[in-house]
C-alpha cells in the first residue's frame, strides 16, 4: 500500500483528540433531552439476602419524585432478564447453570450493590433523597467471597447451582498429558491467583432511556462498546421492543476496557421505566463508587498450574486446573472468558505436545466478572509466562534461552488446544529485545543498584494472544450466541468526500483517524475528507462492536472489502466517461487513469459523475457510489512479542519500582505506530497496576467491598511508570496472512504481557518463587522477612 | 449531599455565634476533608460556618525563635514559602507532599490539625517539634492536642488561630506514603534543638500521631542511625489495615527514622 503522509503507516496525530482534549466530546452525560428526570438506584447494602419487603410508600411522597419501581414491577410488565450470551457445556455434557439476572431484584439480592430498586425524580437530589427513604427488609443469608471456597461453601448463590459450580469445562487430551507428566525429567507446580481487577474508564457508565408515545419507540443513549449488540440482546431477551422500535446510540463514549461490552440493569431499567412515567426521558449517571461496585470486574482465577519438561529442557505437557470467579451473576460474555478466551492460549509460544485445562466456573457474592482488557489472554499468558520463567531458573538455565528452546519455529502451527498460529517469528522478537533491554549488562546493573540499597530483578513474558475476534462459524460451535463478523458502508458523496459507516465502535482508540488512514490510502482522499460514523444504530445498519482487538483485523477488513467495491464501480464510471474498456483503466493515488493513454479524472470528479449520471448508461450501471460490506474473518490474528522488565526493590520496605521496560510486539503492519504506541504504553500500564498495584478486596466476612474508592483501590499514576527513556517500545513484523492489511490487533498486548514479566522480575530480584499479585510494599516486604526467617 | 445554610462570618466572634446557633454547624476551611465526607453522606451538617472569610485568618510569620503560621494558611502557602524553608526545611517539604497541587490549594493546616486524620501529615510536625496550638480561647501543647483518632483536645465550638513551631536545630521528615490514597501510611518528624533533645512525631501508624519516646530517648544521647539500630518498636496498638500490618508500620517507623537522622538538616 501506499505510504503517503497521512495514509497507512503514518503516525497521524489523532483527529478526535482536539475535540476531546478541548471539552468538545459530546458523551452521554452531555446530552439533556427534553423533560428529562433522572434515575437513582437503590443497592443492596448486603453480599447475599432474601428480600422481605419493600415499602415505598414514604419515599413516593417525597419531593420531586415521579415513580418508584422494584423488582414485581419488572416481573409483572414481564421484562426479561439480563444474559449471558455464551453457552458453556461442562465435560460431562450437563449445560451451564445460568442463574435468573432480573434488572430488578426479585426476593434476593445476591452482592453488595445488587439493584434493589429505582427511583426516578425531577433532580439527581431528590431521587437519592427519595430512595433513602425506601424501607427495605432484608433476610440476610450466608454468603461466600472467595473462588477457592465457593464449591464447599455453606452459601448457596443461585438454586440452579447447589455447588455453586456455573460449568467444570476441559479442554485437551488429559490421559496424553498424564502420561507426559508421568515420563517428565522435571516437573515445575505452582499456585497462581490472577487478583480481580475493577476496570474504572474515566467516564463511568450512564444512560438515557426515552420512550416516544406517538411512534410507540424507545431511543436509548448509552455508555456502550457495542449498541447494536445491546439493541439486539434488548429486543430479543428483555423483549422491550423489536429491534426497529428501539434506537440504541452510544456517542461519544470515555474508555471502556471490556467494562462497557455488556449490558447492564440500568440501561435497560432506564428505557423500559420511560414509558411508564408518560415517556419523560430518564437520565442516570453512575457515580465512580456505583462504578466500584456494579460494573463487571475482571480476572479472579485461582490456578493449580504445571509443566512437564523432559531431559533435553522441552516442554513436553502442561496441566492446568482454574477456579473462575464468576461473581453473582453471569454478565454479557463470562462464561467465554475463563474459557475459549483462556484455555487456547495455554501454549503460549511454545511447542507443548500436550495440554489439559480443567475450570470450575463458580458463583460468588460479588460484582460480575466478565473480559477486562485481555480478557482470558492474560490469565493464560500469566500462567505460562510464571510457569516457564519458574521452570527455568529451577533448572537453572537462562530464561530466554529457555524459551527460545520451545518457541513454535514453523508456522502455521497446530496447538493441542484449539489455536492454529497462522505467523510469527518469536525468536526474532525474543532478540530485539535482549538487544533493546541490554539483557547482557543486566548484571552490572544490579551491581549499581545494589549501592543504592536496592534489589535489582529481571523478568521476561513472551507472550501470544489470540485476537481480532472472531469467525462466526467457528465460536457458534463453541457456544458464542452471535457470529463475530463486522460491517461497512462507504458513502461517497458527490464531491468526492467519504463517510464510513462501521458497526466498530470507538472509545478511545482513535478510529476516527486510523480508518481515515485506510480510505486515505486506498482512495487517493484527504483524511480530513473522511468522516467516520459509528454507535448509533439509526444510522449503522448492523454491526458487532469493539473488543478484542477486532476493530483494525476484523472492522477494518469490512471496510477495506466495501473500498474495493467502490473502486470497481467508479472503474466502471471512469471508463464510461473517458470511453475506455473497464479493464483498462487504472487507480492509483486519487486518479483514474487509461492504460497508454494521457486520459485520466481525479477520483472527485469520477464520484460527481457516479452522481450526475449524464455520460454512462444508467440501465447498465447504477447512479451513486455507495457500497457496502460485511466481514466475517478467517481466524483470529496473533499478535506475540517479548517484553522485558527490571524492578527496583527497596531492601528496608519492599517498595517496588519498575526500573526499565521493554516491549517488543508483532502486530503485523501498523496502520498507525504513534497510536500503535500509546495503545501498548497504555496497556503495559495497566499490567504494571495489575502486577503491583490493583487488587479488588471483599471482606470476607461482611461481604463489604473494601477497595471502593480511590482511596484504597490503587489506580496507576504516571509515576508508576518507568521513566519514558527507560521504557522502549521496538516491533517485529510478519504480516497477518488473514486480511490484506496484513495486521493483527494491539489493543490489548501490554495488559496482557506485563503482568508475568514485573512479577518474574520482582521474583528474581527478592529470590522468592512465588508471589501474589499486586506486589505492594507490604506484599513484598512479607515475604522478604518470610525468606529472612526462613534462612534464620 | 444535603442541603445546607451556608454562612461566612468576617469575625472569629461571629464564626462562633453562628455555629452556636445552628441545629447542626460545621466550621469548614478549605473544605477537603469536609466537603468529601459530606458528598459520601458521611457528614450532613445543617449549617457550614466558612472561616476563610475572616479577617487575618491566614499568614505566615518568622521570629528568631518560632514559625508562626495562621490556622487559613493553604498547604500551598507553606510549601512556596522561601522564609519557612530557610529555618524549617522539613515543615517546608512536608507541606509539598501533602496529597496534589488541588488539595495543597485549598486545604489548610488548622483544617489538618482539627480534623485530626490519624494518616495526616501536620500532625507528626506538631509533635515533632513540639509546636503550641493557639484557639480563639487559648494556647494547647501539641503534646496535649492530639488525643485519638479523628479526636482532639478542642472544645464545642473552639476555632484554631494559628500553629506556632518552634526553630530546632535540625529537622527531617519522611514519608512513605499509602500506595492508593498517598496520605501517610507512616510518617516520621524528627527535630532536634540547640540543646540536642530530639523530637519523634510519627503519624499513619496509630489511631492517633504520637511521639516515639524510646528514639527521641536514644537520638538525644547519640543522634545517629547506629544510637537507634537497637531500638525495638513494638507493634502493639499499630494500625493494621489491608495496606499495612502493625508489624509492618512498626519496622517503617525505624527505617524512616533512620532516614530521618540522615536527612537531618
Ligand atoms: C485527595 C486528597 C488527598 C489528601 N492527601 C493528604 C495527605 O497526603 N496528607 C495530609 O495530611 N492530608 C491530606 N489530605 C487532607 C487535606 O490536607 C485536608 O485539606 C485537610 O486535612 C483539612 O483541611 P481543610 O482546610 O480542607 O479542612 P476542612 O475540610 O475545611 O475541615 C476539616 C475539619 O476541620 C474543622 N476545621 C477546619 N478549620 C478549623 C479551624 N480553624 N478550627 C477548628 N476547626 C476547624 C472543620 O470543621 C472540619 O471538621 C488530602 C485530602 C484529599 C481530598
């Protein structure tokens, strides 16, 4: 492709930003409809209790208020309830135990911040005022906090589940992989808990709900990654209107990180109680503490993990058994996560022969958990990477060349579980980076440290996921609800100008800019003629949202596919003009062009006569330039890399600085490397906070979320962050074969790769073997004074 | 947040007046402790007494012998100020590192010393170099100010005019802050006057700042890390909380004091 200023491969600064950065954004929250209250929602103060009664009667009189509902209400208007839209089937065949979601507690709330009830009113005030004067009796019951207890618990989350247990699902040979072990030269067993994670976008999540009496439609503007999907799950699961009855937009939206996939009981509580309050539009907000509470969590695995490793130091099995915390209810796409999203990433880089994953998905009496940035990626690649790094040092070999011994080297590449890696070179990856970090001074570094009362460690991930989500036949097979394909319209306009219209959705990626970079290049236009229109459902026809990394491989793709359309078409109008054979007309950089001729038109003046329709047979080719697409990929794309870490480990309080950060990532061509590059800065931010900072804390015996606020709940600042200097970025390239932009996704590669690659550093430097996460001064101070004892 | 009368008396007279007449009244400073409380529904005080309005309520005064700061004096004021950092660096760098550029803008030192937070910074200064606490009534040792958590020796009613520290000969603080909130999840102040007596303030370890006798004992013997090498701190009556354990802050008091003998200055 053409490599012009602006097209593909520049590093465009983001259109979008100046709007944003300016206070130009129009997000949810900005937009005031006409007659709009506002919604208050009463939560369940308690992890898990029976609902005896709520009275109402007091907080209806209070000031301003203009309707109050709780769960009968919902029953009785016949609402459904909230899903999940993948069906996981356990080992022994049984389906999945999906406990009842309604929107509105029904006889039993299930987690502290539950919804119990709404309050709508004329202010924000009065509505929170109102719902504090709601009476509400409460059986409270026994409830259960932490994954590895759940199965043996006394409390009982849902009655479908009298274990708790949502599946037990498997995937791999197990008796190929017992026998691996049992032949294995070394084996290496660890524990592994992967903390739970509160996403916290810098918008919290918000809606308006409207609905219309005169056309008997609802309009919902909502804090989505997807709208059509949450058109779809509305109309066809809460049955609240068919799908051209209901307008989903979602605007202008601040960050999402999985959190903002799913649908949620507000939203949907917010349209449906419009109509019953005469159709005033209902507005709510979520503070950043309902935010703590009731948005979908992330990660939570407890894992018993091992890798057989035979006397030549080849991986030759690997043996996992997960718990998956799946908190309270199942959210939009849990079960995935711990599952199709996790266990086919088990075999990381590496040639392993033999692999089996067994998780016990369980009920708790906390928020949802569903994909957080990664999603399964990172708790797979948290145990492969902890596994191997563990595994060589007890065999005492170097780690990258512990690695380099295993890597996959001939592609593509069959794993036992499920992924076929189309491409990838790892070693080179894996030599860029030593090269980049200076691995081979690593030693006269930890000498300098050392002088300054420090410890200096060492830590490496290489890591591989599985993105650009997904073929459609494919995940149908393995439970997914819907097919995983996008869609595209391109609309040029008479003059020449461009709108795409994309089913992907941009909250921060800068969509705006890199799919303008695409029709730059391939039109010959401007990007500033380029408009992209997405998130509002009355003007997308159909389209499947943004995650996992599926919006430049899969969204793209569609887009690209549309622009071939309307190439061929104004191949055929420029020939008719320029009264030439269609195959001999040529497009290259904005100009049509006939093959041995001086003859040419700019593309511009191609689509005004598309248009004009005054010198081509309009029997033979139809007026307009308009085309459309749908895409529905061939497999994932894999994008892989090495990252490198070195921390700082204050010897007197354990005090952990990230020192230096390499990251060196295959993510095929990049549309853009200057976005390329904050998506994987931003990414490896998120895994340093997971790695040693983030950690969501229950109570265990009240329930209670003791991280509810910024306060306690430790957020990456950028002074967790190594020094820009010391955190370098370097990319490798083998260019996805699947779609012909040749790229893979690189969304969510830093959260994914840095966890294991701090946390083997924090190891190496302490000289411990196993540590949880997050790494906290007190954490590793812990188990610092552990070692001293233990030495003692 | 409630609803709430709001009043902004020009005297510390009328201040007084007003909170005694309201069903509920709250003094509020620069508000940054208070005002987050009462967002939360933790507080909701039917009247708020502001006191920044008043005349003379905030300043800072050198003497030879004693750094006067006025009780309406920003965190900012005392961290920008070229006359505190010559005599008292430490009081100086300590306000820097009170919470961000916001919270050092509006949140003041008699809001700190009232509010009494057990993580709060002023406090361990107060203790540390053992400042007196003037009120609209009268003069309180720091000594005898702080009496537990969130609790103080100020009556009903009483307002802080001002906090006067004494110049000691040297100074230090250190602070290793909570890693989420970056209050103090210990803190150490640390002065030692002309005649060599050292003062230990520590704060974020216990419900309440209090000084740490035994290492202002073995400092004003021999002021160096190797005089407290051998002081045991005991865990017992520390905080533990899910960012620290008592055993923890215990260890954190003597690595910062240990710091603290080094930085002395
Ligand atoms: C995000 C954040 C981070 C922070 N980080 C830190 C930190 O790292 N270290 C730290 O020490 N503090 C920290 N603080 C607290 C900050 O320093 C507060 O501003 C301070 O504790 C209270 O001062 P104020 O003037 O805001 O008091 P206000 O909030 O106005 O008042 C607090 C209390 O004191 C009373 N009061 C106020 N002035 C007087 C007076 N003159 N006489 C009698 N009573 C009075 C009020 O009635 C109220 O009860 C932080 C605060 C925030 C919001």
């Amino acid at each position: 492709m053409a490599d012009t200023n602006t097209g593909v491969g520049a590093s465009v600064r983001r259109k979008e930003d100046l709007r944003f950065i300016t206070g130009k954004g129009n997000y949810t929250d900005d937009i005031n409809l006409k007659d709009q209250t506002y919604a208050y929602f009463l939560r369940s103060p308690h992890a898990h209790a029976t609902i005896k009664s709520i009275n109402t009667a007091k907080a209806k009189k209070m000031p301003g208020v203009v309707g109050i509902f709780v769960g009968e209400d919902v029953a009785k208007d016949k609402l459904g309830g909230l899903i999940c839209g993948w069906g996981i089937t356990s080992k022994d065949g049984s389906g999945m135990k999906a406990g009842p979601h309604p929107v509105l507690a029904q006889g039993k709330v299930r987690y502290v911040g539950d919804h119990v009830a709404v309050v709508i009113a004329e202010t924000k005030e009065q509505a929170k005022s109102a719902a504090q004067a709601i009476v509400v009796s409460y059986g409270v019951l026994p409830h259960v906090i932490d994954a590895a207890k759940a199965m043996k618990s006394k409390a009982q989350v849902h009655e479908v589940a009298s274990d708790n247990r949502v599946f037990n699902w498997s995937l791999g040979n197990e008796e190929a992989t017992n026998a691996a072990f049992k032949n294995a030269a070394h084996v290496t067993s660890m524990d592994i808990v992967n903390n739970r994670l509160v996403p916290n976008a810098m918008e919290t999540r918000a809606a308006i709900g409207s609905y219309e009496n005169g056309t008997e439609s609802y309009t919902l503007y909502t804090t989505s990654q997807n709208p059509h999907v949450a058109r779809l799950v509305i109309s066809a699961f809460h049955g609240l209107a068919p799908e051209h009855k209901l307008r989903v937009i979602a605007p202008d939206v601040g960050g999402g990180f999985g959190s903002k996939i799913f649908i949620y009981a507000e939203e949907v509580v917010c349209a449906w109680a419009s109509k019953h309050i005469g159709g005033r539009p209902i507005k709510w907000t979520g503070d950043r503490s309902e935010a703590f509470l009731a948005d979908a969590h992330g990660r939570d695995h407890v894992t018993k993990a091992e890798m057989a490793i035979d006397a030549s130091g080849k991986i030759t099995g690997m043996r996992v058994h997960t718990i998956a915390a799946m908190g309270a209810y199942l959210s939009t796409f849990s079960a995935a996560v711990p599952t199709y999203l996790y266990g086919t990433l088990l075999s990381g880089q590496y040639n392993i022969p033999n692999i089996y994953v067994e998780v016990d998905a369980v009920y708790t009496n906390t928020a949802p958990v569903d994909a957080y940035r990664g999603a399964g990626r990172p708790e797979a690649t948290y145990v492969v990477e902890r596994l191997v790094e563990t595994a060589a040092r007890e065999l005492k070999q170097d780690p990258a060349e512990f690695r380099r011994k295993n890597f996959v080297t001939s592609f593509p590449h069959q794993t036992p579980v499920i992924m076929c890696y189309d491409t990838g070179d790892y070693a080179a990856a894996l030599d860029k980076a030593l090269e980049m970090s200076d691995y081979k001074n690593f030693s006269k570094r930890k000498a300098e440290s050392a002088k300054n009362g420090k410890l200096r460690g060492v830590g490496f991930s290489a890591y591989i996921e599985a993105c650009g989500i997904a073929p459609s036949a494919a995940v149908g097979s393995l439970g997914a609800g819907v097919g995983l394909w996008e869609s595209a319209e391109v609309r040029v306009n008479p003059i020449g100008t461009v709108e795409i219209l994309t089913g992907s959705h941009s909250h921060g990626q800068g969509h705006e800019t890199t799919f303008a970079q695409l029709v730059s290049t391939k039109l010959g236009v401007d990007i500033n003629s380029v408009s992209i229109v997405h998130g509002d459902t009355d003007k997308v026809q159909m389209g499947m949202g943004t995650y996992g990394s599926r919006s430049g491989a899969v969204g793209m793709h569609a887009i690209s596919k549309a622009l071939d359309k309307i190439e061929a078409k104004a191949k055929r109008v420029a020939a008719a003009c320029m009264e030439s054979s269609v195959d001999d007309i040529e497009f290259k950089d904005g100009t049509f062009t006939v093959k041995g001729t001086d003859k040419k038109m700019a593309f511009g003046e191609v689509a005004l006569q598309a248009y004009l329709g005054h010198k081509f047979n309009t029997s033979e080719i139809e007026i307009g330039l308009k085309e459309s697409a749908f895409h529905d990929p061939a497999n994932f794309v894999f994008p892989a890399g090495v990252h490198i870490c070195e921390v700082e480990v204050d010897m007197d309080t354990g005090l952990t600085k990230v020192a230096d950060y390499t990251a060196v990532d295959d993510f095929g061509n990049l549309i853009n490397p200057m976005i390329v590059e904050g998506q994987v800065q931003g990414g490896v931010a998120q895994g340093i906070g997971q790695a040693l900072l983030e950690g969501a804390i229950y109570d265990e015996d009240s329930g209670q979320l003791l991280t509810g606020s910024f306060m306690d709940y430790n957020m990456p600042r950028a002074a967790n962050m190594p020094h820009i200097e010391n955190f370098r970025l370097g990319f490798t390239c083998t260019p996805c074969p699947t779609n012909p932009m040749g790229i893979k996704g690189c969304g969510e590669a830093g959260a994914i790769a840095a966890p294991p690659a701090v946390m083997n550093a924090i190891t190496d430097a302490i000289g411990v073997r196993d540590l949880p996460m997050p790494a906290t001064p007190l954490t590793v101070w812990t188990a610092m004074q552990s070692m001293k004892k233990a030495a003692e | 947040m409630e609803n709430f009368n709001y009043h902004r008396p020009a005297t510390t007279a009328a201040a007084v007046a007003m909170l005694k007449k309201a069903k509920d009244g709250k003094y509020m400073a620069g508000g940054h402790t208070l005002l987050p409380t009462m967002k939360q529904g933790l507080a909701a005080p039917t009247d708020i007494v502001d006191l920044t309005a008043i005349k003379d309520f905030s300043g800072i005064k050198v003497s030879k012998t004693a750094v006067s700061i006025k009780a309406g004096t920003t965190h900012m004021e005392v961290a920008t100020s070229k006359d505190i950092k010559k005599v008292i660096p430490a009081l100086w760098e300590m306000a820097g590192k009170i919470g961000g550029v916001h919270v050092r803008n509006k949140g003041t030192i008699g809001g700190s010393i009232a509010n009494a937070d057990p993580a709060a910074d002023y406090p361990s200064a107060c203790l540390g170099l053992g400042a007196t606490i003037e009120t609209n009534k009268r003069k309180i040792e720091a000594d005898k100010f702080f009496t537990g958590m969130f609790e103080t020796a100020l009556k009903d009613g009483e307002i802080i005019t001002a906090v006067h520290f004494p110049i000691p000969k040297k100074s230090a603080h250190q602070k290793f802050p909570n890693p989420a909130s970056r209050y103090a999840l210990t803190g150490v102040f640390m002065s030692q006057d002309a005649k060599g007596k050292v003062r230990v303030g520590v704060t974020g370890a216990a419900a309440s700042a209090f000084r740490a006798t035994d290492l202002e004992a073995a400092l004003s013997k021999d002021f160096s890390a190797k005089a407290i090498a051998g002081v045991k701190i005991k865990p017992n009556g520390l905080l533990t909380d899910m960012h620290a354990t008592a055993a923890y802050r215990a260890h954190l008091i003597s690595v910062l004091a240990g710091r603290a003998v080094a930085a002395a200055k």
